[in-house]
C-alpha cells in the first residue's frame, strides 16, 4: 500500500517540482549536488586521518616519546630535545 512510488507518482512529483522551483530547479540541484561533494569529501578526509592513526605501529609511538629524536616531516629532519 505504501511502497515505492510508481511512474504516474514520480511523474507527478516532477510537475509538481517544475511548478514550485520553474527555473530555479537546476540552480538548486546544482547546489546540492556541490554540498554531497563536499560532504564526502570531508568524510573522507576523517577516514583517512583514522587509518593513518590507526596502522601507526607501537615502535613508532614508542619512539616518540623519547626525549631526543628525528622527526621527519615533509622531507626535512627536526630535532625535537627535551628541556629540563
């Protein structure tokens, strides 16, 4: 009784559609379209900062909490020392 709407259904949804938004109705697809875009995007920007922290090994924050070491970010070595 209540399922999917059939051909008729749709058929009337984008009339209704047409009248309600005229020729505003690509300029807001358009939009909506850009913001699952830009929403997926930010997703997955957060899955891989997860991942990335995620396959980090033991020896590798182990090491880190050392009071002298090399850190390489980016190509080009640091020296991170220990004040005390």
């Amino acid at each position: 009784m209540f399922g999917m709407p059939g051909c008729i259904e749709w058929i009337i949804i984008l009339i209704v559609a047409l009248l309600i938004f005229g020729k505003r109705l690509p300029e807001v697809m358009k939009s909506m379209g850009r913001g699952i875009v830009e929403f997926k995007k930010g997703v997955k920007g957060v899955e891989d900062d997860v991942e990335e922290s995620v396959e980090k090994t033991p020896e590798k924050l182990e090491a880190s909490n050392n009071s002298n070491e090399k850190i390489e970010t980016d190509n080009k070595e640091h020296t991170k020392e220990m004040k005390g």
